[in-house]
C-alpha cells in the first residue's frame, strides 16, 4: 500500500515533480536522463561536486549574491518512474533531509510543467505532513531561480551606462520609463533597483501555498495559477463567483509554475499596491540588514481583502513551517534538471 501511495504521489505531480524533504529509506532505482544526444544515464552516474561558489553566501552577507558558475546550457530531462527513482535522484544530488539538517542549504536546478488533474484529485490521501514537504520542494527551485534571475537584471543597473540599450530595455520593463525617448538619469537608475529586487523564498512559498491551496486549487491545476494573480484582460480563468465592482476580470494564466513565481515576483515589484513593499526592502537593503520573509509580509495588507488576518496567516505558515531555513538556500553549479513522469514519454 506505502509502495502504491508512493508511486501516487509522484505520478500525480509528474506533469512536475514531487519534491521530499526528509525521506532517506527508499531503494534506488534506474532513472533516465536524457542529455542533448539522447543518452540513458543511471542516477548514480550523475556527478555530484560542491557548487563553486554559492548564491546565497552564509555568513558573509545578508543577501543573495550571485554565483560565480551559473550554468548556461540547457536543462536535461529526468523521467522518473517512482517516488523511489525520485528519491535516488535527491540523494545524488545531496538534495535530502539528513544534508539539511547537517545545515547543507544547496538546492538542485529543478523544473517541472505544471500540476496534474490526479494531484488535484487524491492530493487529500497524503498525509498532511507529507504533502506540505512536497509543495515546499516543489517549488522552491522555481523561487531560487527566479530570483537570480532578477539578481543579473541589478548586476546589468548597477554597471551600465545610463544610455546603454540593455538598462533602458529593463527600465522600460518594470516600468521606470514609459516612454522609449526619455533619458535616464542617477535618480531613476535609483529608483530601478528599488523595484528590480529579490523576493525572499519564505514569503513566496507561503503565500503559494496559500493562494493555491497547496496546488489543489483548480486555478493551478488549468492554468499554473499559485498565486492567485488578477487579470482584466479578458483570457483570465472567469472564477465560479465574481466580485462585480471589480468589473470583467479572471485569474491570470502561466504557461508553467516557473512562469507564474516569475509573475507573481514582477507584480510585487512593480504595483502601486506593494510600494510599501519595496521601501521597506530597500530600507533592508541600504543599512544591510536582512530581506525576510515575515518583515515583508507586514506590509502585504492590499494582497488579500482579509488585511492584517492575511498578512497574520502568512507570518504563521513561515514560523511553524520553519520556511525561514529556506531564506539561506543557494542554487547549485550544476547543469539543470526537468522532471517528468514516464507517461510523459
């Protein structure tokens, strides 16, 4: 039955993954990856080598920095068969519960397409525990990355002349500028950096797992909808009861779970509804204090129509969760790795 629920478990997210934290007792199994020349590759030949330098430096800053060997090529395809095969991987990867509590924070570059209809059906079985631990590993890859991300575009604000092409593209992104022909200055470049930021993985995670109901809502399940982002475009999913006042409006769509932490991060970086966000980052920032997630969440009360209820959930799930730890996570050196069921083939 354990064996059954296991294979469940990972099939169910295998349009992804399914993430554990903290299980050590599996066999290992024959996983595939798939490389740019169609070679099988058992887990246990996947290399495993210390990152050479982390994005996240413990000990030495209170925010994220760059790693000096972000990987360029593209990622592999890990098909998996079984929770078990899923857990050898970790393991390869020192991606575990032991490596954890050792205070070992590297996390894997790991991808995934989307959320199945068997999750969102069965996802009631698992117990509670586990099921938190898969969302969490789930999804923190994706926060990590988007985050580094995001610390490339500081990296090209920071160093570029103010007419260089690359920094009027980003200004123009987020929203700096709205028109094309207008100069840049010291002030905006300032500004720029207030809103081209990193979020801090404790936040994220918690407010994904609230606005998608630990990836059961059914917002996820059609659209990659985490968290739970507005659009009045007219191609948002229409939800069963709507707000009139707020007129013809939906639930944005992603094209995948990394497309929507993106979203979500460039929301809070560039509407009017989060400035209090961003000042108080800022603020964190410039007298090097640390950018956490319960700091943040306070000023999240335009987030949610429950106000300071909201921003109090929030705070709850990162302290009795520990999603804190997850503030210190740094991504790996190595090449990247999408996940996907053996039906996917």
């Amino acid at each position: 039955m354990k064996q059954n629920l296991g294979k469940l478990t990972l099939l169910a997210l295998l349009i992804g993954s399914s993430l554990y934290w903290g299980v050590d007792s599996f066999t290992r199994g024959a996983v595939k990856v798939i490389d740019s020349e169609e070679q099988t590759l058992d887990v246990t030949d996947i290399p495993v080598k210390p990152a050479a330098s982390s994005a996240v430096a413990p000990g030495k800053s209170n925010h994220p920095q760059l790693s000096d060997n972000i990987p360029t090529g593209a990622a592999k395809d890990v098909v998996l068969d079984s929770l078990d095969d899923l857990i050898a991987l970790f393991d390869s990867l020192d991606y575990n519960n032991q490596r954890w509590l050792e205070g070992h924070r590297e996390v894997p570059r790991l991808t995934f397409g989307g959320v199945s209809d068997t999750w969102h059906k069965t996802s009631n079985e698992i117990p509670v525990q586990q099921k938190k631990m898969v969302f969490f590993r789930l999804m923190a890859p994706l926060i990590l990355v988007s985050n580094e991300k995001i610390l490339l575009e500081r990296q090209i604000i920071e160093a570029a002349e103010l007419d260089a092409p690359e920094l009027r593209r980003i200004a123009l992104k987020y929203r700096t500028i709205t028109d094309s022909k207008l100069p840049l200055t010291e002030l905006l470049r300032t500004q720029l950096l207030d809103r081209v930021d990193i979020l801090p993985p404790s936040l994220v995670l918690a407010q994904a797992a609230e606005e998608s109901g630990w990836a059961t809502s059914r917002f996820t399940l059609e659209g990659n909808a985490f968290f739970g982002q507005w659009d009045f475009s007219g191609n948002g999913m229409i939800p069963k009861q709507q707000r009139k006042e707020l007129g013809n409006y939906g639930l944005a769509r992603f094209d995948s779970p990394l497309a929507s932490v993106e979203g979500y991060m460039f929301n809070l970086n560039t509407n009017n509804a989060y400035l209090k966000l961003r000042n108080l980052r800022a603020e964190l920032r410039n007298s090097e204090q640390a950018i956490t997630g319960p700091e943040l969440a306070g000023t999240l009360d335009k987030y949610s129509e429950r106000g300071q209820a909201y921003i109090d959930g929030i705070r709850e799930m990162i302290r009795f969760n520990k999603l804190d730890q997850v503030d210190e996570a740094y991504l790996s050196s190595q090449a990247p790795l999408h996940l996907i069921s053996k039906h996917q083939e």
